[in-house]
C-alpha cells in the first residue's frame, strides 16, 4: 500500500523568493533552478490521474476479496461458518489495534 501511495504522489517544484522553477521543453522534466546557473531535476512522477486509477484498482481488489471470502464462509456449515467468521474477525481487530500499532511504535523508537 505505501508503495502504490509513494509511486503515485506528484512532483512538487518548490519555488521561494531567490529560487525558479522550469520546465524543460524538449523532454518534459520539471527543474528547480537554484540561483539561475544551476538547476536539478526532480525524481519521475506519474500524471494527477495515475492517483485515481491507484484508489480505484485498490477499492476494486477490496471488494473482489470481501465476495471471495463471504462466498467461501457461505460455503461451510452454519455453526462452523459462525466459528469461522468470529476467528477471522478477532484476527483482524487484534492486528489492527494491537499488532500495528506495537510495529508502528517499535519502528518510531528505532527511527528517532
């Protein structure tokens, strides 16, 4: 997920009052021009609309998910549907307010 996020956020030229921003015309890349003699190109973005089609596949691939696994669960017999379900959802609940959040705080005492 954060790798499809970071593929697909937009180049910002920053532009303050000594510095420029340009745009070479023969290939498309954008500069920041630092006083006018040197300028450096900013890593390859993709266009704004790239950012839709990433929510939109995400969402899609979401929803095929939630109709493969309640299609599956359908499948079983009631009460072991029911032990099923309740495992599944007490697995994502602990990942989610448990798991996640010990990693995201181990790794944030590591970084600082």
């Amino acid at each position: 997920m954060i790798i499809i996020e970071k593929t697909f956020q937009p180049s910002v030229v920053v532009s303050d009052s000594g510095m420029g921003s340009a745009m070479d015309s023969h290939s498309g890349v954008h500069c920041v021009c630092i006083p006018p003699t040197t300028c450096t190109i900013l890593p390859f973005s993709l266009p704004w609309w790239f950012r839709i089609v990433a929510w939109v596949l995400l969402w899609t691939v979401t929803l095929v998910c939630v109709v493969f696994v309640t299609f599956y669960g359908i499948s079983f017999a009631d009460e072991k549907c029911r032990k099923w379900l309740s495992s599944f959802f007490i697995s994502l609940f602990t990942s989610v307010l448990l798991t996640q959040p010990i990693k995201v705080c181990i790794s944030l005492s590591l970084a600082t």
